[in-house]
C-alpha cells in the first residue's frame, strides 16, 4: 500500500504511474507504485527512487507474472510530463527485479505465439556434417522442487532436404550465486535416427541457451543474478535495465 506520509507530488506521480502500467497491461491484480521526490527535483527533472510491487500481471495474452517487485534509485524523468502526472524517462534506468512466476504460467508463456514468434531457428555446428537447423515447436518446464527443472522439447530437425521430429528432456540445476549449471541428464526421446555428433550439438547449444548472460523482453533487459527454484514456482532475481514506462 502507498505511504501516508507521501508528498502531494509524490502521491500525484505515484498515483498516475499505477493507472498507466496498468493501462499498457491486460490484466492486473494489484499494483502500487511509491515515487519518492519533491517539486523542486520534478522541476529539474529528477526523482530519488520509484518502487513497484505488484501481483498477478498479464504483460500480454498467455504472458503473467505471478508477483514483481522493482527497486530504482536516481531517476531522470521529463519534468513537463511529471508536472501533469505522468513519468517519463529521459534515459534508460537500472533497477533490481524480484519476479515469482509459477509453473502453469511459465508454460503458457513457453508455448505463446508470442514466445514462439522470438524463438529463431537454432544452427547446429556437427563437425564434419551439413548444417542442421532446429526449429522449436513445444516446450514444457517442470518444477519438482529440491532446486531441480526438468526441460522437456519437441522441434523438427531440417538436414539439407530432410526434416524430422526430435523430443527431448533434460534435468538440470540452474546457475546460482554459489553454482553454475548443472546438467543431470539429458536424453533423445524421439528421432532415434540422431547421430552422436547431432546429440552432442544440441546439448552444447542447450548449455548456451541456460548460460545467457541477459534476456531481452523489448520493453526492458533482465540480467538474472540469482534463481529459487521452488515445487511449482520460480523465483527470479534480476538486475533490470527499463527503457521506458508507460504512461496514461
């Protein structure tokens, strides 16, 4: 809930950046944003801090978020616009991200026609072979619990002329503050035709993919610092970099 003792101003901008995120999104549960500044600073254009809680946010169709927490510090904002009630930044801001999201939403999201339309076709390099394009079609996460993700995919395989149907699973420990990712097993379940080498390509290429650095979502980067890994549920830990935020 928004502090009582905010300043008008603070309560003016606080109240106007609610309203407009959740006008960009599909769906809201609740959301509080706390913006702490004073007029002289909106004049200048600066703000001390924004911070956002929110729960059960649908970003876009079959695209939620159980809970988010963001923390920023030091924001650059128009002072026209935050005059009138509205934020908009001047540049780019670096916050700190807390995201839950649950199994059955992660899921959603994986097979999203929005996901999908991001998920370009992923080049094999298989010494000695013509080159081999796997193209995603389906893709289920499960969370067991005791820190483990079970991965499991279907895609079609296209070699020169030729495509078939490839599904695996994979079991893995994520990247952590105290490990890197571990890899338990992983399996062709489906295209027994495979060869070693093809096998061993795309699970150098799944090393890849889990070893990411950073993830562009369009409207914000996210640098994932640390993962919980729960029964059911993923918590996310992130240094995010905004480009912009909505307004009304």
């Amino acid at each position: 809930m928004m502090s009582d003792d905010l300043r008008l101003e603070e309560q003016v901008l606080s109240q106007a950046a609610a309203i407009g995120l959740s006008s960009q999104l599909d769906g809201v549960e609740s959301i509080d944003v706390d913006v702490r500044t004073d007029l002289l600073k909106i004049v200048q254009g600066q703000a001390d801090s924004i911070s956002l809680v929110g729960q059960g946010l649908v970003i876009q169709k079959d695209i939620r978020v159980q809970e988010i927490e963001l923390q920023v510090d030091r924001v650059a904002i128009a002072p026209l616009s935050a005059l009138l009630g509205k934020i908009e930044l001047n540049e780019p801001l670096d916050a700190d991200a807390r995201l839950l999201l649950t199994e059955e939403d992660i899921n959603r999201a994986l097979n999203s026609d929005y996901i999908h339309s991001k998920i370009k076709p992923l080049e094999l390099e298989v010494k000695d072979q013509p080159a081999v394009l796997l193209e995603m079609q389906q893709m289920e996460l499960h969370l067991p619990g005791e820190g483990r993700m079970i991965f499991n995919g279907k895609m079609l395989m296209h070699q020169q002329n030729e495509s078939q149907q490839v599904s695996f699973t994979s079991a893995f420990l994520p990247r952590t503050l105290s490990q890197p990712v571990i890899l338990e097993n992983f399996q062709c379940l489906e295209g027994g035709g495979t060869s070693l080498e093809i096998t061993l390509a795309m699970l150098t290429k799944i090393r890849e993919l889990v070893n990411l650095p950073y993830f562009d979502l369009e409207t914000m980067i996210l640098q994932i610092k640390d993962l919980e890994v729960h029964q059911g549920s993923l918590i996310i830990h992130a240094a995010a970099r905004i480009r912009q935020l909505p307004s009304v």
